[in-house]
C-alpha cells in the first residue's frame, strides 16, 4: 500500500472527500425531502444527544490550526486520553443524563475544545 | 370528504417516512465518511511515514492555504451555533455567495503573501470566520426546537 503513504495522495483524497460532501450536499438542498442536508443532520444531533461532536470539532480545530509549544504531561498518550476522557464525559452527559446545549452552550464547547486542543493535542512538540 | 382528509394524512405520513429514511441515508453516510476518515488517519500514523491528514491540513494550513482556517471558522458557526429567531436578515444564496467571495480573496491573499503566517493569525482566521459564519449564515432553530432546549 505505498500509494496510501505519498502525502500528494493524502492531499488529493482530502480534496475528493471534500467534493463529494459538497455535491452530496448540494444535492440534498436541491432534493424534495426537507431536513435532510448534512448541516440538518448534524444540527439535530448536536442540539440532542450528541453535543460531544461540537467538542470534537474545536479539539480539531486546535489541534490542526493552533498548539501550544510545550506539552503539559510530556506524553502523547497521556493528552490524548484525557481528550477522549473529556469527550465521555460529554457524551454520557448527553446520553444518560438528558442535558441538552443551547447555542450559547455550544459556543463555550468550541471554545473549551479549542483549547484541550491547544493545550493537549499540539503538533508542535 | 372524510376520504380525502385520510388520504392526505396518508400522504403526509408517506412523506414523512421517505423523509426520515433520505435522513437516515444521510445519518449513515456522515458517520461512514468520519469513521473512514479516523481509520484512515489510524493507518497512516501507524505507519513509518510523516503523512498523515492531521499533517497535511496543518501544513497546507500554515502555508498558502489558510483559507482552510477561515472556512473551519464558518463551518464551525453554521454547523454548531444556531440562531433563536425564524427571523433571517439576509437570503441564504445571498450569503453563500458573499461567503465565496471572501473565501476568494483569502484563497489569493495567501497566494502572495510569501512567508508562513504566525500561529496568532491562524487564531484570528479562526474567530473571524465564525464570527462571519455566525451572522451571515447561521442554521435557525425551529420553535419546537427552542422549546426542547
């Protein structure tokens, strides 16, 4: 499977994933069935169950556009448990305990991933 | 009469069960892309080279093309932080296309910037982005929606 490890084929499979969500995307706007598009979906599951998905989303967005230049713990293992520990203890909240976020809820999610992101999950060391 | 109204009732509930299973499709394939994805990054990490997705972005990111930030930013305000009011000041396509636009500049923006951008920068795409995202072109929260939160 050498082809997989060329990074220009990361790239270009990126890109691919990229276009199809789009059209895939597009498609479903455009279809008769309403609530069907991506952004819908996930909308319905973050403002339900799910909300660990928001977390997610700013844990990636730290950890891809930002990072801090010196680990807390040292250990690559170590911050990434405690970034899934995090995002258990958001999904049982949702799941078992029946808390639902509002949007100013989500906003402080992002932001709280973001920052474990940041701190926890950093490419820079 | 009374046949017609069971009809129609028959056909809302039709429709709603076509909608839900187009919904259903939709279900499945986000999660099928995002399980792929994480499987794809395992393997990757695994092996002995310096790619994997992580990387990539990162790399494309810090250099010419951190459009991708800003469009993390919008992504992350449209898909997350919904707005309360049925209430839209400005037409979706309209919005859409003024979003592209601002893509467009950033995208040739980092054309000509020569040297990587710092990492504050990457920060401040981040936040403009969401910010932008959030009011020009927020998902709404339907009233039975805002009642369930």
């Amino acid at each position: 499977m050498n082809y997989l490890e060329d990074g220009v084929i990361v790239e270009e499979i990126l890109l691919w994933i990229a276009g199809v969500l789009i059209f895939f995307d597009i498609y479903l706007y455009l279809n008769k069935a309403k609530g069907d598009t991506i952004s819908h979906i996930l909308k319905t599951w973050v403002y339900g169950k799910f909300f660990f998905i928001t977390y997610f989303w700013g844990v990636l967005a730290g950890h891809f556009f930002l990072g801090s230049y010196d680990s807390f713990f040292g250990n690559a293992t170590w911050n990434f448990l405690i970034i899934l520990e995090i995002a258990l203890i958001l999904f049982t909240f949702g799941m078992f305990f029946k808390i639902k976020l509002k949007p100013e809820g989500q906003v402080i999610l992002l932001l709280i991933g973001l920052s474990v992101g940041h701190f926890f999950w950093s490419l820079n060391y | 009469m009374i046949l017609y109204k069971i009809n129609e009732k028959v056909i809302i509930k039709v429709k709603n069960i076509i909608n839900s299973k187009i919904a259903r499709i939709t279900q499945f394939f986000i999660i099928v892309i995002a399980l792929s994805l994480v499987m794809w990054d395992v393997y990757l990490y695994l092996g002995d080279q310096n790619e994997n997705i992580s990387l990539v972005i990162r790399q494309s990111a810090k250099g010419k093309l951190f459009v991708i930030t800003w469009i993390w930013g919008v992504l992350s305000a449209h898909l997350f932080v919904s707005k309360k009011e049925t209430k839209r000041n400005i037409p979706e396509y309209i919005a859409i296309i003024i979003l592209l636009l601002i893509s467009i500049i950033i995208f040739l923006l980092g054309r000509y910037i020569p040297d990587e951008l710092p990492q504050y920068m990457q920060l401040i795409f981040l936040l403009f982005g969401a910010i932008t995202g959030y009011y020009l072109w927020p998902q709404t929260l339907s009233k039975q929606e805002n009642m369930d939160l």
